[in-house]
C-alpha cells in the first residue's frame, strides 16, 4: 500500500499544478491522514542506518500546492492565515498525548506517540515523527519531517531543524534515549544515535566538525553523508584556538563541540526523566 501511495505521489509531483485535479486532493488527504498516523515516515531506520523517503517530502509539498490560504484566525485578536490542507491538528483524549495549556500548535500531517509530554509552548511542524514517552519542554521547536525516537529529552529552547527542500536532503534523526540540553540547536539533517547526551548550549550542523577526545577522532557530515553522533556520546560546547598571526593576537577561536565521555552510571543518573512529572 505505501508502495502505491508512494507512485501516486511521485506521479503527481511531476505535473504542473494547473494540471492537478480532484484524484490528487484524494490522494494527498490519504497520504496526509497516513503521515499523521505514523503509518508512513520521511524516514525509517534498516538495519543501523536510516533510509530517507524523498517522496513523503514531495507528498507534503504537493499539499501546498494544492491548499488555498485561509483564515484561521480565532478572533479579531488572534488572527493566523495558512493554507488550509494544513490545520493544526485536533488532538482528543483517546490519543494519550499530554499537552500542557500556553500555546502548543501540533501541524497536521505530524505524528505524536502516546506518552508523549508537551510543555508550552512548543511547535511541531508537518512530517515530524515524536514516538512514544518523549518530553518536549518549553519554547521547543520539531521542524518538518524531523525524526525523534523514543524516550527523548528536548530541553526548554532546543531547536530541532527542519527539511522540504531539497527533496533529497535527510531530516535530522534523534534515536532512542538521547537528552538534548537546552538551548541546543540541531541542524542540516545531523544523526544524533541513542543514547547520547548533547549538553546546553551546543550547536550540531553538517558543516561543524565534532572532535572526540576520547577516541581521539573528529565527525563531519558530507554531501553523501550525516554528521553522525556515536552512540552514548556526550557533547559539550567548546572551542578551538585559531592560527596567524592576527588571530592569535587577538586570542580568537572556533566554536568546537567536543565530546568529553561516554554515557556511564553518573550521567544516566544525572540525564533520567522523571516518571512522577508524568
């Protein structure tokens, strides 16, 4: 089936949008209705490594295409205009999904597991995946097609970038049992492995290099590839001294994350969810 949904979709993607008639809004709200149900995903883990659905993008595009801009607004001092094949979603308590009253908005088209934990305000956008038992704190934001795993931590602020386009680019993957520090900002499609521990303040894109002073490596991401994170990585904020002459002078550096250990006892006691908040 998603086989089927996936031709229709790439087929569609192809043609112009004045040639896109009833059949496409059929297929689109069925691949949307999907999409919301974690029943599909940008991208899926095969083994260790992950495979990138390009069409899922090409299907939440077409849905631009195809919505018209419509008032949204709650009253004359709320006032919020989109397109309307994107509402936000209108969670019921059957879907177990604990969101805190101050502000949250939850896309339609994003996929939020039961357990999940919702602080105000937070923003998850369309093509996200959070699955079960994750808390999202306060001022937390789940870019387009985001993948988050289970048991995850993102701390008040973290950003977590989005991707649409280019169609191919990978979304950034959190796997299971990561906490991301507040303030943390992760980017270009990086590839954070369980388990791992991003300490406040650190900043992970493809073009910044990750040096592990404890195997004593550096990470980068590529074009063909993410920044990946090792598994039970901890990573903290740090720098490194730049060389020449006018830089030394002024004492200049590079911002560097660092990875400085590996999960053990201490950190897990220091990184664990409270069950009691939930």
């Amino acid at each position: 089936m998603a086989r089927d949904i996936a031709s229709e979709i790439e087929r569609l993607a192809r043609l112009p949008s004045e040639a896109l008639g009833p059949e496409a809004r059929t297929v689109f709200e069925e691949f949307k209705r999907r999409l919301t149900a974690g029943e599909i995903r940008a991208a899926e883990k095969v083994g260790e490594d992950w495979l990138v659905h390009s069409w899922v993008k090409q299907g939440i595009l077409l849905g631009f295409r195809l919505g018209q801009l419509t008032d949204f607004s709650l009253n004359e001092q709320f006032r919020f205009f989109d397109k309307e094949t994107y509402p936000l979603q209108r969670l019921s308590l059957e879907r177990r999904v604990r969101v805190v009253p101050g502000g949250t908005a939850i896309r339609d088209g994003a996929y939020v597991a039961p357990g999940v934990v919702i602080m105000p305000p937070s923003y998850i956008n369309v093509g996200a995946y959070i699955d079960a038992g994750t808390m999202i704190d306060s001022h937390v934001l789940v870019g387009s097609c985001a993948q988050v795993g289970k048991r995850v931590h993102l701390s008040a602020a973290a950003q977590v970038g989005g991707v649409l386009e280019p169609v191919g680019a990978r979304p950034v993957i959190i796997e299971d049992d990561v906490f991301i520090g507040g303030n943390c900002g992760i980017y270009e499609g990086t590839l954070i492995r369980r388990r791992a521990v991003i300490g406040a303040g650190v900043i992970l894109t493809a073009s910044v290099p990750v040096y592990d002073i404890v195997h004593q490596r550096v990470y980068r991401g590529t074009r063909e590839r993410p920044l990946v994170i090792p598994e039970g990585a901890v990573v903290v904020p740090g720098a490194r001294a730049l060389s020449g002459g006018f830089a030394q002078a002024h004492g200049l550096a590079l911002y560097a994350p660092v990875i400085v250990k590996y999960r053990d006892e201490k950190t897990d006691a220091g990184t664990v969810l409270e069950e009691a908040l939930r």
